[in-house]
C-alpha cells in the first residue's frame, strides 16, 4: 500500500485476536489505556470502524490503529441534535511514524462509518499534540471548536474537534472554529498566556501542555531546542519561554 524507507504497510479491520497487540500499541503510545472489556465493546458495536495497519512483510506486526463509536448531540455546525462519529483513540508506533499510517487509517475509517449515516466527526486531542492536531486539521479538515479544560488526568487541556461529512457541498472549512487568536485569549483571560507561543518563522500557534506527561507533545526532546511542527523551524527555549517554559 505505502512504501517509504521500505515500510510497506496495509490495512484490515481488528479481530478479537488482534486486542492484545492493539492494548500493546496503545500502552507504549499513549497515556490513555483502557481494559481489555472496552477494545471488546468498541469490536462488537463498530467492528468496520476499528482498524489496524499491520506490515506487509510481517502481518502479525501490529503498528496502528484506530477506533470509533457512534453517538447522538448538538451538532458543532449548527442547532441540530446529530449523529457523530466519535474518535475513541488513534495511535502509530513511533518508529513508523510520518510514513502516511495515521493518515491512512482515518481516511479509510472516515469513510466506513459514513454507513451510520453520520453528519459530522469529533474528537478530542491535547492542547499541546501539535503533530495530530496539524493532521486532523490541515489533512481532515477539522476545526477546534472548544477548549475543554483539565480534560486529560494529569491536568491538561483538549480541543474538542469536529469536521462536517458535508453531502452537498455547502460548508465552508474554517467557519465553524475557534481562530488562533480566540484560543490567545481564552489563556490571557484565565492568566495562562504563558502556555501560548508561536513559530516566528511561519506564525503556527502552539500550546504547552500543562503535564509534560505525553512524550507526543510539542515538549522538547533535548534541554536547548524546540522544532515547529509544522515549518521545522528551532527555537531556542528561552526565546519562546521568558523564562516561564521549564524544562
Ligand atoms: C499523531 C500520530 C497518530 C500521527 O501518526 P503518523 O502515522 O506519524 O501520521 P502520518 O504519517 O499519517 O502524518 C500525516 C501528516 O500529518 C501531519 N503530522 C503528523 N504527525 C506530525 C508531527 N509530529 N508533526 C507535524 N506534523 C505531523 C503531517 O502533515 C503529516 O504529513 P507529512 O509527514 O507529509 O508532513 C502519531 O504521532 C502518534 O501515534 N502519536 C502518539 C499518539 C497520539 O498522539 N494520538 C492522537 C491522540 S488524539
Ligand atoms: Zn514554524
């Protein structure tokens, strides 16, 4: 399906064999684990919709997956109750990383769950999770509608995110969600704009997580710099910090 440094990769939907290598994947991903009668739920009510991406060569070598259910509320788009699909949990291992895995699997999900006859797609993702939250929004056009506050256990913040599955045609992209500077003052109002920096090359916001706790985030992974995720570009801490960014 993808080759890029010699990774090829495919997808298939989970079995229940499949759980354990899934909670493998997810517990070396990602802070938010889940016992093993709630992967068996998830299989049972929307087995399409859970999929994996195994490798080619090895298809026991289980490197991603996703999972969805399906609920009814107020639509982010307008005064209507909807059904949504409500992204559970999306993880690559890292070592398979930004070789299209993430991207391929919400693609084909996005797409088998349109059977449920769904309006829109929601999900909620760290404030801090720049990586995902370009993928979600740039690739998938979703916005950020809110900011949910302490939503994760160790404190930090979510953006509750949703993208229209828009039959015909007539939603704008972007005219629904929080502007970057709607997010700025939301932090200055409750004297958190420190947690807000942006890239002085290509102007992305980005938000520190309050934790430190996921290894995903835009946290550094040395002591002196920092990369955009989205131009690439390195910061120095203190450049971005004044001091208050504390490593
Ligand atoms: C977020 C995550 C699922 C992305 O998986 P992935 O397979 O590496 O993503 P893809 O290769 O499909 O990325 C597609 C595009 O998304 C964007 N993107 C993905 N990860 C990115 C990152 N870390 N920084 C910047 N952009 C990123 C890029 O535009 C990328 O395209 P490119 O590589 O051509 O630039 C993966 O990093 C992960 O498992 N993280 C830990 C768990 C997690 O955060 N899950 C989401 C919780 S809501
Ligand atoms: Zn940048």
């Amino acid at each position: 399906m993808s080759a890029v440094n010699n990774t090829k990769f495919s997808l298939r939907p989970c079995t229940s064999d499949d759980i354990s290598l899934v909670m493998d994947v997810n517990e070396t991903t990602l802070p938010e684990n889940y016992p093993l009668f709630f992967y068996e739920q998830i299989l049972e009510r929307y087995p399409d919709s859970f999929q994996l991406a195994y490798l080619e060569d090895d298809p026991k070598k289980i490197i991603g997956y996703i999972m969805w259910r399906i609920e009814r509320g107020p639509s982010s788009f307008g005064l209507d109750y909807v059904k949504k699909a409500h992204l559970v949990s999306l993880a690559v291992l890292s070592e398979f990383r930004r070789i299209g895995v993430a991207n391929a699997l919400l693609e084909r999900s996005m797409e088998i769950v349109t059977k449920y006859n769904i309006s829109e797609y929601v999900l909620e993702v760290r404030v801090s999770n720049a990586g995902a939250i370009f993928l979600y929004e740039k690739l998938h056009r979703f916005e950020r509608i809110r900011i949910i506050g302490h939503y994760y256990r160790d404190g930090e913040d979510a953006f509750y995110m949703a993208s229209k599955y828009d039959l015909n045609g007539s939603y704008s992209f972007g005219s629904t969600g929080m502007t970057d500077n709607e997010i700025i003052n939301y932090y200055k109002e409750k004297n958190q704009g420190y947690l807000c920096f942006r890239c002085e090359k290509c102007d992305s916001l980005f938000l520190k997580g309050l934790g430190f706790s996921f290894p995903g985030s835009v946290s550094p992974n040395d002591s002196t710099t920092l990369k955009c995720a989205q131009c690439e570009n390195s910061f120095k801490i203190y450049e971005i910090s004044q001091g208050t960014y504390d490593v």
